[in-house]
C-alpha cells in the first residue's frame, strides 16, 4: 500500500516536513550542501568519536557485502507470480522466507498465523443497460513484450467491497470528496439510489473515504477508474515503453475504514488468535456498506460518454478526448459484487538476530510480503531488499559481528487489507513490544525510482540524515543526502498539517527534512498510532503510474523503476545502517530538542486558523512544549558529559539507565482513551485523516474542524497533560544520566 511522491497517493502529502515549525535546534544539512560520504570527522548521534569508528567499521563490511545480483534473484523470485493475502503463493513465500532466514542464521524464526476476514469475490460484473450496452471487461491487456502480463491474476475487486446486484443511473463526481457531491447537490442532482463513477486523484484521497462519503450520500455503489489525467499518457510514455498506465491497468485496493481502526475488522484491538473473541460483521465501523469496483479508464469511458446532464467544471475534466458531464443519466448502469465472507489465514514471518549486550530490546525492520498482482514495486522491492538484508547481517552475525541490541526482521502478510499482518503482531506482543522495542523501520516498497524520500518522528531526524549521508548515491554524484537535497532545493512542499483543508504555508526556504507529519497507509501505524514507538519510513521514488496494477511487475521495475537494482540494493545499505546505529548506539539517537520544536510549529499550525485563534487559549499547551524543550535541552548536556567522559562500568550504567528512560519517552504520547471516536489511534500528536493524509494534534483539529469547541479545550487539555508527561519522561532520562 504505498504511498509514492509520483504516484496517485503522494507520498509527500503524508510524510512532509512542518514548514511552519519553529527554527530547529541543529541544522543537519541545507539542501544540496556538498557531504561526502563516511569522513571519519562527521558526527553519529548516540556514539564517541571511538565508537563511531568502530560502528563505521561494521557498516562498511554491510555495504560490502550487499549485492545487486543477489537482490536480482529474490526479486525475480517474489514477482514470478501474483502473491495476494489469503493465496497459496503468499503462504509459499512466507514459508520460502522463514526458510531463508533459517539459512541465513537468524534466531528465533517463527510463522505466526492469524485468521481474519478476507472475504474474496465469487463474481464481479459492471454492464452498462441504456442508452447503449457495454459490458465493462474488468480485465488489462497483456503485451508481446512482457510474458508476464499473460499470466491470470485473479478477478478484479475492490476488498472488502460490500455484495449486491444494483442497477440504476449513473452520475459523475469527480474525485468523490465531499465537497464533489455538494456541487452536485448545487445543481439539482438527487444522489439518493444512484451509482456514482469518480477517479483516483491527485492530491490522493484513499479510496476508502470514497467509499465512505458515496455511502453517507445515500449511493446505491461506486465506481473508482484511473483517468490518464492523473497516471497515464498525459504524464508521459505509457506501459510498455514508459512508467505510466495503460488504457486498461486497472487500480486495485481495500476500501476498509482503517482510519477507524487497523487490523482485522472483527478483533478491534486484539490479535486474531485461535479462541479470540469475534465481533459480528454488523457491529465493525471498519467495514464498509456499500458495493464497489475498480474500473480501467477504457472500461470508464463508455460510461462517461453516455453522460447527460451539465457539463463538468473545469477542473472536474479529465484527459479523455470528450467533455465531461455529469449526468444523472442518461446512462443506467448495473453493478454486481458477489463476495464470499470467508475468514482466512495470513502468516507473519519473524526471524531476529539476537543481540550480544541486550538481547532483549530491539530494532524491527518490516515489509510486507503480500501484492495485489506481482507487485514489483510495492512490495516486493522491499521485500527483496529486506530478504538480502537478512542474508549479509545474518552472516556477519555467524562470524561473530553481532550488534549489541537484537534486530528483528518481520515480514507483513494482508497489509493491502487494512494494514492487517503487522497489526495484528503488534496487538498480539504489545506489552513485549512497549517494553522493548527502541524504533521501528518500516520499508513498504524500497524503489520506484532515484529519488529519496522519509518521513520519521522527529527526534529520529539525525540517525536518518546521518545514515543517508554516509551512502553513495549509486546513480548521481555523492551521497543520498546529497541528492536529495538537490531534489528538495528547487521545490516548494506544502505542510498538510491541520485538518479540514487547513494547510501549513509554502516556503521556498531550505527545507526540513524528513517529514516529520506522519499520516497512514502503510505497516508503521500500529506501531506509532497504537504503541506508540518512533517510526522511519522511507523510499526511493520516481515516475510511477501502475500502482496497483498487472504492469506493477518486473518488465516495469528493469526497465524503468530501478535498471540494474542499483537502488533497491542502496536501500539494504540504509536500511542496514540505520538498523545497526539503533541497536549499537551507546546512548539511543533521539534528539528531543528539536521534536520539541516540531510540536511548537503543530500548534503555531493550530493557531494560524483564525476561528481556533479566536476560540482557543494556547497559552497552557504552549507552556507545556517549552518546558519539554527546556527538559530536552538538559538532556542533551548531560548526554554530551556522559559520551565525553572516561569509558568504565559507571559511564556505561548511567547510558544504560538513560537509554530506558528515553525509550519511554513516546509512549507518554498515548492517551488511554485515543482521540475521541477514534479510540484506537492513542498518540495525541499523530493521526491519518479519512483521506490517509497526516493531522498533526488530532483531537483537537477534529473538533475544530467539526467547530466543536469544548470537545477542543478538551482535547488541548489532554494534549497538554501528555507533553507533561512527556518533559518529565526526558527529565528522568537526564536524572538517569547524571552523576550517580
């Protein structure tokens, strides 16, 4: 499920940086700055300059020993054939990979099976019945080129699509925003009973909100189809001879509400072990009523020609070679979902490297594993990438290279289906997990191109900043940072950190980066939004417009995303050395500074809305951030004292003593009772919009936007508890560190 810069769902839009935070403690690097890569001077935030050599040491064996024809084989192996959750090719790859890891060396290799809903079609049927016919084929070309696209991969569906046999006219609405239906209500149009055909969009609406805003408009059933507009022929060349959609790639995908909550719809909460108790299908706010099919923009066009009514404003036309209107009618068309119910297995595969000096606290890297077709990109880049990981740290580990802290690899099963692997391990060891677990990496599909691009707590800023520093850019001058500063220099990134369409302002000035406003989409949510544990996402992106689709395979990824896996083996190199910083550190890389500084630019986002600066008093949560800015400065001396004093027993018990507390400083985000209808989603400063777009102080935006003033005071208070909390979390990690 993920989220690229240049695909339909920006990745941009959900991991970009504050721009209206507040000047930052330590600047890392301005955009395009020359950095050349490992200088033994350059700082390692957590290590002494001794330990920084020795970690430099280790990473280099790393990155020696990665390879691209080794990356070529697991690729080509995981993309060989379709693999969606619930298939017996995932569960075959799943158990290829704990058989790898085996091989690899790794401890503790273990399947954990969960059985959920994953209901799959029995028949799908789109028919256009008047003014003309037209059956809706459903299916995408194959090429002469490329053997794969020959292959069967499955019907097309939309998961979790509600059943039903509905015939009625039809309307066209745009993007299916809300505010798309309120134009059409403007012009007369009753939506009541109708089906509506809309489009996936730039900027990115997930297509569960779709789903859930045909559904309050009273719609019979949803059509969702890529116009060229936004992925196809418009952009450039098309599938075979450029990245972008054909006229018959189809978008698939799950319309679940898991911006209610993630995981399996019937266990809310808990895993879905064996004896779990099962809520009734009728009582989940995940599942959605509706019925609903992706379409391709030649089986769209039929349809949209056959339209009546006004015509289309400007803004709501496309790149087919007619005019929009509206309609209702004269098209009638019928739509048929039949889905079968069922609940079945996934498996999560786990394997770790078991750490020398504290086996016990941990690193996770995750991918998922299952694709809606082959799944080039997304995910089996990362997938590949995570498997080459395994094999290189694996055996520096049997020749005695092993990190101090453990690692864990984890591979994800059903994450197109609400995010349901890795919620549900994460529901299932959620106490192991908050009591162990230092951070977690998250790699959904590792390239669609050269371009780098994260998005991370803030107070992992550093670690990743450093890391991408000390890697060659395999295809450009100098380091990742490097170009990815180039990348960013030129380019304006709007900061989406309120909610409600409120935006943060454009800035030309240099830029922040990684982003440090995180939305959802992809394997990290349960881990911050649930655990709450510092989070990296990250990626190599580029042209990409088969998301989701047959073409999303390895003719498109050799030709196009990543020619000669020069980038999808750089990111084992940044990957393994974050991982590797994290679990060898001597004091954990967090720099709470300036996450502080990050949250003063979220409220100073809260305050730039005239009826919230009207109707809210910041001056408590404002006080609250400067006294965790104040506790997180004085942490940073007494690290600076602790790294530059003589090693011995005692430096190494009071860095141990301050690395438990500052683990425990992201938990004190969580409020028990989560945001307000929303209770799954417990961190105060992070939540996905319906639209899978970041809000940054949820609770309080949500309220605003509903101009539900008490519930906002409300919720600034409970914000301003949890940064309490928070500053006397990093004020016991100073005591922890001092002189005793």
């Amino acid at each position: 499920m993920r989220r690229s810069a240049l695909l339909l769902i920006p990745l941009s839009l959900v991991l970009v940086a504050a721009a209206v935070a507040r000047p930052v403690a330590r600047a890392v690097a301005l955009p395009g700055a020359p950095l050349s890569a490992t200088q033994a001077g350059d700082p390692m935030r957590g290590y002494s300059m001794s330990t920084a050599a020795r970690e430099r040491s280790l990473e280099s064996a790393l990155a020696g020993r990665l390879s691209r024809d080794s990356v070529r084989a697991f690729f080509r192996h995981f993309t060989a054939e379709p693999h969606p959750a619930g298939s017996v090719r995932n569960k075959a790859l799943a158990d290829f990979i704990a058989e790898r890891f085996r091989a690899y060396g790794l401890d503790d290799v273990r399947l954990h099976r969960y059985d959920v809903l994953l209901p799959l079609p029995r028949e799908v049927r789109v028919s256009m019945v008047s003014p003309t016919r037209y059956d809706a084929t459903l299916t995408e070309d194959a090429y002469p080129e490329d053997p794969q696209t020959r292959q069967d991969a499955g019907p097309t569906f939309l998961g979790m699509s509600a059943s039903g046999d509905v015939t009625a006219e039809l309307v066209y609405a745009s993007s299916g925003n809300p505010s798309d239906y309120d134009w059409l209500e403007s012009q007369g149009i009753d939506l009541k009973g109708k089906i509506a055909i809309v489009r996936y969009s730039v900027p990115y609406s997930y297509r569960g909100f779709k789903a859930l805003t045909a559904e309050k408009r009273g719609l019979k059933a949803l059509l969702i189809y890529s116009d060229p507009a936004q992925d196809g022929f418009t952009k450039g060349k098309t599938f075979p001879d450029g990245p972008w959609g054909p006229a018959s790639h189809i978008q698939r995908g799950a319309l679940s509400y898991d911006f209610m909550y993630a995981g399996d719809p019937l266990t809310p909460g808990y895993a879905s072990l064996p004896g779990a108790p099962r809520i009734p299908e009728s009582e989940s706010v995940q599942i959605p009523r509706i019925i609903a099919v992706p379409l391709s923009y030649r089986d769209a066009e039929p349809l949209l020609r056959a339209l009546g009514g006004p015509e289309a404003p400007a803004e709501w036309q496309g790149a087919l070679p007619f005019r929009y209107h509206v309609g209702s009618g004269p098209a009638t068309v019928r739509v048929k979902v039949d889905m079968d119910g069922a609940t079945r297995p996934i498996w999560v595969v786990e394997g770790r490297i078991r750490g020398t000096e504290e086996p016990d606290k941990y690193v996770v890297l995750g991918n998922h594993r299952d694709a809606w077709a082959f799944g080039a990109v997304d995910p089996s880049s990362g997938t590949a990438t995570q498997l080459e990981l395994a094999r290189v740290l694996g055996g520096l580990a049997r020749e005695g290279k092993r990190p101090k802290r453990s690692i864990v690899f984890a591979s994800w099963d059903a994450e197109e289906w609400h995010l349901t692997g890795s919620t549900e391990w994460g529901e299932q060891f959620a106490d192991d997990l908050r009591k162990n677990a230092i951070a977690y990496l998250n790699v959904d599909g590792s390239t669609s191109g050269s371009t780098f691009d994260a998005g991370a707590i803030a107070s992992l800023n550093a670690l990743v900043t450093e890391t991408v520093r000390d890697v060659r850019d395999p295809g450009a001058e100098g380091s990742v940072l490097d170009s990815w500063g180039r990348s960013l220099a030129g380019a304006t990134r709007e900061a989406m950190i309120g909610g409600g369409g409120t935006r943060g302002t454009t800035t030309r000035r240099p830029i922040d980066y990684p982003g440090n406003a995180l939305g959802s989409g992809s394997d990290y949510t349960v881990f911050l939004n649930f655990l709450g544990l510092p989070v990296v996402e990250m990626s190599f992106n580029g042209p990409y417009g088969v998301y989701h689709s047959i073409y999303d395979n390895a003719y498109w990824m050799e030709h196009f995303g990543d020619p000669g896996y020069r980038y999808m083996t750089a990111m084992g190199e940044v990957w393994g050395r974050m991982a590797l910083r994290l679990a060898n550190a001597e004091h954990y890389p967090h720099d709470f500074t300036l996450y502080a500084d990050r949250v003063g630019g979220f409220v100073d986002a809260l305050e730039s809305q005239p009826a919230a600066a009207a109707e809210l008093d910041l001056a408590a949560v404002r006080a609250a951030q400067a006294r965790w800015r104040v506790a997180a400065v004085e942490l940073e001396a007494v690290l600076s004292r602790r790294l530059a004093s003589p090693d011995g027993d005692a430096r190494r018990a009071a860095l141990a003593r301050t690395n438990e507390a500052m683990r425990a400083v992201e938990q004190a985000f969580l409020a028990t009772s989560g945001i307000p209808g929303r209770p799954w989603f417990k961190h105060v400063l992070y939540a996905p919009k319906y639209t899978y777009a970041a809000m940054t102080l949820p609770g309080v935006q949500e309220a605003i936007d509903a101009s539900d003033w008490p519930r906002a005071r409300a919720q600034l208070a409970v914000i301003t508890a949890r940064l309490d909390a928070v500053a006397a979390a990093t004020r016991a990690a100073t005591v922890a560190g001092g002189t005793r």
